[in-house]
C-alpha cells in the first residue's frame, strides 16, 4: 500500500506529472513538494530523467498558474468575486485573500510573480491579482515558468538526494510519503470543514 503512490506517479510518466502539476496549482490539496519530491525519487530509480521531469512538471505549473490568471484577466473584479463567493470554501479562499493578495502584488511589482515560487504562501494565488492588474501575459509566463524551473529542479534534486542516501530504506521512504499525503487531504479537510469567508472591510 505505502509504495503505491510512488508506483501510480511511474506508470503516469511525465504526462502523470504534467496533469498533477496543473491540478496542484489550480486545485488543492497535494503539494508540489509531495509530487515533485517522489519524481526526485524515480530520478534516483532510473525511472524517470532530471530535464523531462523538470520540464513537464514546470509546464503544469504555468497551465495551472496561467488559468486563475485568466480568469482575473477575462473577468475582472465584477465576476472573479461571486466566483470565489461561491467556490471559496472548496479552494479554501475567500474575497480578502484575494484583495490582500492584490494589495501585495501593487505595492511590492511584478517581480513577486517570479519571487513567490519559492515561497508557500501566496505561490499560486497571486497569478490572480496579476490576471486583475492586467499584467503582460508574456511576462506573466516567462516570470512564472523562470520561477518555477528554479523550485522544480530543487525538489527533484531534493528527492534524488535522499533516495540515494536512503536507498536500503525505500520502504520507509513509501510510509513517509503516504503519511505526507495523509496530512496534506486531511489538512485540506479541516480547512473546508472550518472555513469562514472574512468580512471585507468596504
């Protein structure tokens, strides 16, 4: 049971990878950490090779970064709110978020776009007030996949790392990374099942 997660992610191959990466940016819960971590794995396996890993899981990261983009872009304020009004409790945001992040990206520029990819909070969200502030699409998407190869190739690194240095515990390995998926859906769980929108303050 512990190793079927790293086996079902081998069978999917980079393709896998690809529609994971999407479905990580676009909805939660499983983190990239978790998904890119286990490629790191196969990397040490032989299963898988570092630039095609990198490369796909990097273009599911832009497609997903790229459609709540869109969406602020196409939509605009007017529409985008009764969206999040509507789905906020199943993608564990509301209206504040969204209007913090927006703040966030006018004051501190485009560069977050890029800046965010290392960092867990905001990562995917401010594609949303950068889709808002109309931000050049081209730059969006160069920013984001510059960002985004750089974090990819650290967790794939990462994972290669420490299956190499942990290759006769591979099936502790298989526990730890089921444990971690655990967490994140039951994480996700308890943010849906506790999730309050926040009162704006206009």
């Amino acid at each position: 049971m512990h190793g079927l997660i790293i086996e079902a992610i081998a069978r999917g191959g980079y393709f896998g990878i690809f529609v994971l990466m999407v479905l990580e940016n676009v909805f939660p819960p499983i983190p990239s950490e978790v998904i890119m971590g286990i490629g790191g794995v196969l990397v040490a396996r032989g299963d898988m090779t570092f630039w095609p890993l990198m490369v796909a899981g990097t273009l599911g990261t832009v497609a997903g970064n790229y459609a709540w983009y869109w969406i602020g872009d196409r939509w605009g304020y007017e529409r985008t709110r009764p969206f999040i009004d509507r789905w906020g409790r199943w993608l564990t945001i509301d209206f504040e978020h969204m209007e913090a992040a927006s703040r966030f990206f006018r004051s501190h520029g485009q560069w977050v776009v890029f800046a965010l990819r290392f960092s867990p909070f905001m990562r995917t969200l401010i594609s949303l007030p950068a889709g808002l502030a109309h931000m050049n699409v081209w730059k969006f998407l160069a920013f984001t996949f510059a960002g985004s190869a750089v974090w990819n190739a650290l967790l794939i690194l990462g994972g290669t790392v420490l299956a190499r240095y942990l290759k006769e515990y591979e099936h502790v390995m298989g526990w730890v990374i089921l444990g971690l998926v655990v967490l994140a859906l039951a994480g996700y769980v308890w943010r849906v099942l506790t999730w309050k929108p926040r009162v704006s303050p206009d």
